[in-house]
C-alpha cells in the first residue's frame, strides 16, 4: 500500500516555482515604489505679480523633475506681507524687493539665512496705442489722458516708477494723469485694455508680447529693484519648500528667470 505524501503547503503553491518567485518580486517593488509616492510634498508659495509668467514656467519645470506639488499665489508683496504677519499659511515669499523679505526675518516669521536675490528686475514704459509712443518725450509732451503705474507703498516697481518721474521733475506735472493699480497686474491691465494710453510695468510682463511700444527706463532712473526669497517659519520644515527655494539657484532656474528678461545679481 503507497503511502499519501502530505506537502506542507496547505494551499497547494510552490514558493520556489518561477511564477510565484515573480510575483513575490512584484510585490517587493511595489513596497519600494509606495514610499517613494507617498514621500511627495506640497507647498504653499507666495509670489510677486511681475514674477507669474516665470514663476509658472519654473513651478512647472520644478514639478517634473521632483512629483513634488507647488501651489503659488500671485499679487502685490506688500499685500502678501500684510497677510503673513496675520497668520497665513505660505511656505515662502518672492517679493519684488529686498525690504519685506528682511523686515519679516527680523519679525521673525522668516528662516534664518534663507534670504537670497532670485531676480534684478527692469522698469519699462508700455504702450499699447501707436498713437502715443512710449518714451521719455511723451512723458515730457504730456499728450495722453493717463499713466498707470502700481502703489507704491505695497509694490516696488510702483515706487520704482515714482522715483523715475521725481527723476525726471514729471511727478507733480503727471500726477492727475496718474491711475493706480493694486498690483503690477492690473496696471499692466490698464495698458492693454486702453484704459490707459501708457504704464509703467514690468519688463517680465512683455514677455511674447509683440504689441505697442517699449522704453526700457534706464537703471540710473529709479533704484535697483532686486527681488528676494525668504523661506518662512511655516515651511520651515517643508521638504518641498526647502527643495524649490533650492531649485530657484540652479543654473536651469537662472536660465529661465534671464529669459524673461531679469538681471542676476
């Protein structure tokens, strides 16, 4: 009488066959893999209104390379500086100056050392009407109905464009021509809609914009508007803030900043 061999493996699987062997590897990359997807962060970044269309470009780019999530606010630095000292909840600040990013490290709400200048940016006059050419000599003639420019107590290129008409002794002459944006964005909107027949904008905005006329405002005009990084006490600990803060002083970052037409420092 044969005697019935019992296997040990009460569901009937060889765990040393071929395919069982690959689905244990399968599973094992998978556990591999998980962590890895999980590891992915997101972080909140507030950004200066000339800044959007590299900001977006550079977000984009930052997020293909890590799967890490970059979520920006776009508006006036010194709105975004209101907020924060209030309690909003943004991993990091790029301002359109040097001041705010500094005078919230001394408040502190910034991270020490973390301050650094990402981009030099460039005042331009910006005309969308062929009629009224932009230049110093129309801003001299005074033969247009308004001047856009952006507050200049909450957005660096708008006291950038103020020193340049005290400058050029036009302050008090243009002053009732004057229409203020919130932010650079709506002053830009001001130009494009007709509004306003001129404004002073950021050289970035005109980025692919093929239309009107440009007077680059040379740099002796008005002082250097060097915008600043500071990662904040909230993102502090935010592995994807401290990896796009980072990022932003990588040789592809500058490319894509200089080709929007900022100065590095």
């Amino acid at each position: 009488m044969k005697s019935i061999h019992s296997d040990s493996n009460t569901n009937g699987v060889n765990p040393t066959s071929s395919p069982t062997r690959l689905a244990l590897l399968c599973f094992a990359v998978l556990g591999l893999l998980v962590p890895t997807i999980t590891r992915a962060e997101q972080a909140r970044v507030a950004v200066a209104a000339n800044f959007i269309g590299p900001a977006k470009e550079l977000i984009a780019d930052f997020m293909q390379q890590t799967g890490d999530v970059i979520i920006p606010s776009f508006g006036s630095s010194g709105q975004f500086m209101i907020q924060i000292e209030q309690g909003a909840d943004y991993d990091m600040l790029l301002s359109a100056d040097v001041a705010k990013p500094a005078k919230l490290l001394k408040d502190g709400f910034g991270v020490e050392k973390s301050q650094f200048t990402y981009a030099v940016g460039k005042l331009v006059l910006w005309s969308n009407n062929p009629a009224y050419p932009a230049s110093e000599n129309t801003l001299r003639t005074g033969s247009f109905g308004h001047l856009a420019l952006c507050k200049p107590d909450v957005a660096p290129y708008g006291a950038a464009a103020v020193a340049t008409l005290e400058t050029l002794h036009l302050a008090q002459q243009l002053q009732p021509r004057i229409v203020m944006g919130m932010d650079i964005a709506q002053a830009y909107q001001f130009v494009q809609s007709g509004n306003a027949e001129l404004g002073f904008v950021a050289y970035s905005q005109l980025h692919n914009q093929h239309q009107g006329t440009v007077w680059v405002v040379p740099p002796a005009l008005y002082p250097p508007i060097r915008q600043d990084v500071v990662l904040l006490k909230q993102g502090a600990q935010n592995q994807a803030a401290r990896a796009f803060l980072a990022y932003l002083q990588s040789t592809k970052a500058r490319a894509i900043i200089i080709s929007y037409g900022y100065d590095m420092p």
